[in-house]
C-alpha cells in the first residue's frame, strides 16, 4: 500500500526593509557630520596625549617630591642635635648633681633629651586607643549590621563629621568643658577609688595632664578608626553572614564569628591609623597635657608630646642647639608617624582589595 504525502511548496518571500524615517536619519547623519569635523579640525593629538600624560605623573611625583624635601630640610636642621648628642638624645637624661634629680629639657643650660616627650606621645596615644577603639568598633557594628537603613546614613554622617571639627576647636571645648568637669568631678573619684595604685596621684589640682589629653585625643580619633572598620566590616562577603546564621548561629554569634574574625586585620589597620593620628596631634594636646617635660607615673600629672612641644618652644628657640634639637624631634616624628600610617593602611588593603565600593 503506498502512502502520498502531499509537498507542500514555499514560495520564496522577499524581505524588504522598512525605510528609517528620514528624520531620524537626518539626525544620525548630522551628528556624524559634527563628530568628523571636529576630529579633522584638531589634528593630530599624540602630542597632546603625551603632554598630558606626563603632566599627570609629574602630579603624582610631586607628593613624593614633597615629603622629600620635608625630610631632607629636618634632616639638615637637625644635624647640630646629632652631633652633640647622637641617639643618647631619646633615652638618656642629665643628672643634678646637687638635686641628685634627672634634667631633660633646660635650654639654658643646654640640657636636651626627648624621653619625656616620648614618653608623653606614647602615653596619651595609648590612653586614646584603649577609650576609642571599643566605642568605634560598637558604632561600626551597629551601622552596619543593626541599624534600620533609614538612621544608617544620618548616623554615618553624624560620626564623620567629629573627623571634619578643626582641633583648636576640640581644644577650646576641653578647655572649659572637659577639663573643669574632670577637675570637680572624675579625678576626685579616681584619686579616691585608685590613688593607692599610683596611677592617679593626687599632685595636680589643675585637672590638666594625660588623662584630659588621653580623652580629647579620643573623641578625636574616633570617626576615623570607625569609618575604616565599618568600610572593612562591609568587605567582608554577604555569604560569610548567612553560612554561619544557616548553622543556627544567633546574631552576636554571626558578627563574632563570621564578620569580626574575617575582618580582623583590617581592623588592627584601622586602630594603628587611628594610633598615627594621635602621635601627630598637636593643637588640642597643647591646650590640655599641662605641657611640662616631666615623666611621671600618674595619669592626672602634668606632661608633654613631641608635637607639643615643638609648638610651644619653636618661636622661642634662642639658640642654634634648641632649635636643631626641636628639628630632631621634628624628624622623630615625622618618621614615627609615615612607618605607622603606611603599615596601617597595608593592613586595611589587605582586607579591602577587590571589594565592590560602596555607598554608605
């Protein structure tokens, strides 16, 4: 039995092409038209590119120009300090020897030593950290892992804004509010509750010393260790937060163990830049240490800071020693403070690098 199938023929369609509406048409070929006479009207831009493009290195060689030349300037200032003193002038003191008491700074006598200024620095940094750093790290893990969206930015905002007060404004505050409110109140209590330690004598009845400068330094390093930590804790992938919540993980559990732990060296970057803000500060330091070249054990003491005193004495300086001796802390310093932010900001990149940026 044979089965027609029936052919089914196709004619061949002719495809046309709908014609551009000449108005559009028009427009294209007017633009074209604009673009090709300006590219033939400007001739050849190698020149230009390569003028620019040499003017744009010559800008970015110019920051290291600068701090070169800031470098080789305190260097040379302070060559006179080297020579009569060496590195004795970080660490060693001149003794009276009728007083049978050690002499650090006495530029009448030509007496120079930064040990009290070191000691200054350090102390009134450490004290800052150990006030800043938790608060930071609580606003940076409210903003970003507990607060509504509507108060985030209000809030982001608010924090950054302390890092944007100039610091003789933060110095005038501490004058007549921080320093008469520790004087009336805090220190008589310290003194009471922890003066058998030692660490909070009472020998200073001005409310002046470390413990003010310690406070205002960390009221001003805040916003900057917690716009970092915040921008790092942000670093840290969306899926590290929901593996560990999949485990049956509480939310404390999930920012200890999924965020804080991953975000860790980012943040040790974030308080050691926080540390290099406070080394170099100088204004507000100046109104509130007390500004004596002393060391002392108690807190509520009278102090001084390498910047401090290089603000106070620089304009007096009488003789050449003094001033090469000021230029030497100047150069302290100065290294101190690029070695600490450069190291912070290697552990911060090491946790940012390749994270989207994003809009806070």
């Amino acid at each position: 039995m044979t089965v027609h199938v029936p052919v089914i023929r196709l004619s061949k369609l002719r495809l046309q092409h709908e014609p551009a509406p000449p108005d559009y048409a028009d427009a294209v070929s007017s633009e074209a038209s604009q673009v090709r006479k300006y590219l033939l009207s400007r001739g050849n831009s190698a020149m230009i590119d390569r003028g620019f493009r040499w003017l744009m290195v010559l800008c970015a060689l110019s920051i290291f120009g600068i701090v070169v030349l800031i470098a080789s300037e305190l260097v040379v200032r302070s060559k006179l300090a080297w020579a009569s003193f060496g590195l004795d002038f970080f660490y060693k003191a001149f003794l009276d020897t009728y007083a049978h008491k050690p002499i650090y700074w006495d530029p009448v006598n030509g007496h120079f030593s930064a040990l009290p200024f070191l000691y200054g620095t350090l102390v009134s940094s450490f004290l800052a950290l150990l006030m800043a750093v938790p608060l930071a790290i609580g606003v940076a893990v409210y903003l970003t892992e507990m607060c509504p969206r509507v108060l985030r930015a209000p809030l982001a905002f608010i924090t950054e804004l302390l890092a944007a007060i100039p610091s003789v404004i933060y110095g005038l505050w501490a004058v007549f509010v921080l320093v008469p409110l520790l004087r009336e109140y805090i220190n008589p209590i310290l003194i009471k509750s922890l003066g058998w330690t030692g660490f909070f004598a009472d020998d200073n009845p001005t409310g002046l010393g470390f413990l003010s400068a310690g406070i205002i330094l960390a009221i001003m390093i805040l916003p900057i260790i917690s716009s970092l930590t915040r921008e790092v804790m942000m670093a840290v992938p969306q899926s590290q937060r929901e593996a560990v919540l999949a485990l049956g993980a509480t939310r404390w559990e999930m920012i200890r163990m999924g965020v804080l732990r991953n975000a860790r060296i980012g943040i040790v970057g974030a308080i050691i830049l926080g540390l290099g803000r406070a080394l170099g500060e100088t204004m507000a330091v100046t109104m509130v240490i007390g500004n004596s070249p002393e060391i002392s054990r108690s807190l509520l003491a009278n102090g001084s800071t390498m910047s401090s005193v290089i603000a106070n004495e620089f304009a007096e300086a009488s003789t050449d020693l003094h001033l090469s001796a000021l230029m030497e802390l100047g150069l302290a310093l100065f290294i101190v403070t690029i070695i600490v932010n450069a190291f912070a900001r290697l552990l911060v990149w090491m946790v940012t690098r390749g994270a989207p940026s994003s809009t806070h």
